[in-house]
C-alpha cells in the first residue's frame, strides 16, 4: 500500500492551477502517485522520439526549450499538419510578423 502524500506535497499540487477545481480524493490520489526527482543540470527531461506520457512539475530551477517558428501566415496549415504528425518537438510558433519586443 501507498503512504498518504505529505501535506508539502498536497499544498503543492493543489496550488498548481491545473488541479485547483479537483476535489481533494482525486488531488490526494495524483499526489500519492508523484514521485521527486531530481535532474541534474543539462540533463534532458522528456526524449523527442520516445513515448513519454508523464507530468513534470518543476519547484525549482530552469528549462530549457525547443522552439519550431514557422514564418508567415501562409505556412500555418503546412505547420499545423506538422504538429498533428508529430514533425514537431517543443513549441510550435506561427510569426506573422517581426516581434517588437526582440
């Protein structure tokens, strides 16, 4: 048998917004389940080929992403069959124009 999530770990999870409208069972059940990790620096977290099915909560630290930029409007069909083929790994952006804030 499962020991009881610690009260860090519920007040965790319950203060992500993904699981704030849940009733306390099912949060108490999801924070049973998690189990802490540490990853070291550089390290990679989910693997682009493989079949990861996992959710990562990061406390502490930083990412790093990919980004997939697809200029142009008129690339955005091409781009969304993309995705939805899995030619992508990461964020998938559609620019329509220079960002002002770069």
């Amino acid at each position: 048998m499962t020991p009881p999530p610690s009260e860090e770990v519920l007040a965790l999870i319950s203060s992500l917004e993904l699981f704030q409208e849940l009733p306390e069972p099912v949060t108490r059940a999801i924070a049973a389940i998690l189990e802490e990790q540490t990853i070291p620096e550089g390290a990679v977290l989910i693997d682009p080929q493989g079949t990861d099915d996992s959710l990562y909560v990061v406390v502490s630290g930083r990412l790093k992403f990919r980004e997939d930029i697809v200029d142009g409007l008129e690339n955005a069909p091409a781009a969304f069959m993309g995705l939805l083929e899995g030619r992508n790994f990461g964020k998938l952006i559609v620019r329509v124009s220079p960002d002002p804030t770069r």
